[in-house]
C-alpha cells in the first residue's frame, strides 16, 4: 500500500484513509505502522483550513478556489472535509459531494468527506493523519472544511498552517454577536456571497468586520485581511490566493511557519494521550466512572472527591 501511495495512487489514499479511519484495532495497528512509515515523505504541502457557519458556502467556495488552485497556480488539491453528521444537524455528506463534482473528477484532485465519529470531542479523529496521508501521496494543497461549531474549529485550526473562516454578508446583528474568539481564530475573513442582490451587504458588512478587527489589537505581525468572494460566480480568489502566498513567505521568513507546525506536533501528541486516556478510562473502569458521574450529578460527592476516587481505583496516586 505504501508504494502506491507514494506513487499518488488516488485509490491507495482513499484505501489508507479507511485504514485509518477504521476503530477496529487490529487495522489500528496496521494504520499507525503506515502512518508512521509515511512521515518522512510528509508536511511539504499548504495546509488551509475552511470554517464558517452552515450555510456559509464553504463547500461551494472548496469547489471553486480548489478548481482555480489547480487550473491557474498547477497544483494538486486535497479535500477532506469534517462533516457535521451529528444526529442532531444530520449528514450533509451527499450534498457535499454534489457541490464539489466539477473537483472531484479532477484528476489533480482528491475529495474525501470524513464523517464526525462523536464519540469524544466530535471532529473526525482522523483528519490530521489523513492530511499526513495525503501529502505523502503528492498533494500539495490540503484544504479541511469544518463545521464552524465549538470545539471542531480549534482542533482544525491546531492542525493547519492557515485559517480562514467564510462570513455571510448580511446581519448586523451576527456582526454584533461575532465571538472574539473566532476572530482571534481567524488569519482571513472571506465574506461569500459578494454577487446578485448580497453584493452591497456583503461590502458592508466586510467593513463592519475591519472595524471588529481593528479594536481586537492582535498581537503577531500578520494583519488579518478581510476578503469579498462570490463562490458561484469565482470572484476575489485571487487576492485570496496572494494573501496565503504573502502569509507563507512572510513566516517562513521569520521562522514562525516552522514553529507553528512544530508547536502543532506538541499538541497532537497531547490531544491523543488526552483522547487514549479518557477512553481507556470508559472502557475499563466503565461502571466506577458511572457510578461516580451519577453521585457527582446527585450532589452525593463533589467532582473533585469522585477524581481522586477514580484515580485510586486505578492505581495512579493524584495528591
Ligand atoms: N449567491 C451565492 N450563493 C452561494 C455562494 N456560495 C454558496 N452559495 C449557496 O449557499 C448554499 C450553501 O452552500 P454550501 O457550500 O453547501 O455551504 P456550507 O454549508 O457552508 O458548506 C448553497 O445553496 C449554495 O449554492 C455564493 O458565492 N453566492
Ligand atoms: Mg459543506
């Protein structure tokens, strides 16, 4: 499988990125032996993660900007996109592939909507080893769509070199209630929908966001660029595309690319031994830790007496 992975075999990545996403554990073996086999060949792409509300068009804007990334700069596009297949907002995984067919046959492209596992946390687990997979196999623009919901927006944004997150051009009031958070979060803010009837509120409210912007006062050196784009009608990518070509040179210049991606690696080891140990503590002390949730929910034991019962239990002395 590694050879032909190497080679760009596109059916040998969507055969890998099974593997990976497989919770079977002896393909979980296999996986990690793959992965760990492909890091050498791995971390040469462009890592751009894509958030925004539902309905924002971060689909349709993947399908655009990823069909002008090939056929005007020559390059190979991944997608992998973080579906929001939550029981409660249900799958979108046929409407996205339907949104992104003209890329999708691309030969120099590659589109893989990973369902959210949900069991902790809610991102696909896998994405940032199907990212690895990827550039192992060639690509070398990596595009992750991401529900712009809570936790799934950090995860991605720890795991790519640039974060831009799609805005709709109406609604004042969104403007008033935009977290601080998700602009702090933010290297870009592309306004979507700048065409038809929206074009003037789009270039309205791209101001409302530089007045936002402006009163934050970030403290790194990359200035926070407000873009308007038309997904349909394929305007504004290229001041997109001169933006993260301008934040690539900037901080590999200043070291700061290296050291993010780096800073990345640190996290990921943290956010798996946090995830394997949560699990391992499910599934082996299953019925303490329920019965411990249950008396901490009826007021019986304060959370921290039932932590340091649990961590009795397993033997590991927490004082
Ligand atoms: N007018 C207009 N509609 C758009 C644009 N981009 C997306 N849409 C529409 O917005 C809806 C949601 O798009 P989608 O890409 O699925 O949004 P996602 O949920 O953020 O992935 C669809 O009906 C799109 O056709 C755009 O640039 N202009
Ligand atoms: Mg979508």
């Amino acid at each position: 499988m590694k050879e032909l992975l190497l080679s760009g075999d596109r059916r040998a990545l969507a055969k890998a990125i099974t593997l990976v996403e497989s919770q079977k554990p002896e393909h979980q073996k296999d996986a990690q032996k793959l992965l760990s086999s492909i890091m050498p060949y791995t971390g040469k792409s462009f890592r751009l993660g894509v958030s925004g509300p539902p309905g924002v068009g971060k689909s349709t804007f993947i399908e655009g900007f990823g069909t002008y990334i090939i056929e005007e700069k020559n390059k190979k596009v991944a997608v992998l996109a973080v579906d929001p297949s939550s029981p409660i907002s249900g799958g979108s995984l046929l409407a996205d592939k339907t949104r992104m067919e003209k890329l999708s046959l691309s030969e120099k492209a590659f589109v893989r909507p990973s369902p959210s596992s949900g069991a902790l946390g809610g991102v696909a687990n896998k994405t940032r080893e199907c990212m690895f997979l990827c550039e192992a196999a060639g690509f070398d623009f990596i595009i992750i769509e991401t529900v712009g919901v809570g936790q799934s927006e950090y995860e991605v944004a720890n795991m790519v070199d640039f974060f831009a997150t799609l805005m709709l051009p109406n609604a004042g009031d969104e403007i008033q209630g935009i977290k601080k958070g998700l602009l702090e979060l933010a290297d870009a803010i592309l306004v979507n929908k700048w065409d038809g009837e929206l074009k003037q509120a789009a270039e309205i409210a791209a101001q409302h966001y530089k007045n936002a912007l402006a009163i934050l006062h970030k403290t790194t050196n990359w200035i926070t660029p407000i873009h308007l784009c038309s997904s349909i009608e394929k305007q504004g990518f290229d001041a997109i595309y001169n933006s993260l070509t301008k934040y690539q040179e900037l901080n590999k210049q200043n070291a700061n690319f290296q050291k993010k991606r780096l800073q990345q690696n640190k996290l990921w080891f943290e956010s798996l031994v946090h995830k394997a140990f949560l699990s391992f503590v499910n599934s082996k002390f299953k019925e303490s830790w329920e019965k411990l949730s249950k008396e901490v929910e009826q007021q019986k034991k304060s959370p921290y007496e039932a932590m340091n019962e649990l961590f009795q239990l397993m033997g590991l002395d927490n004082t």
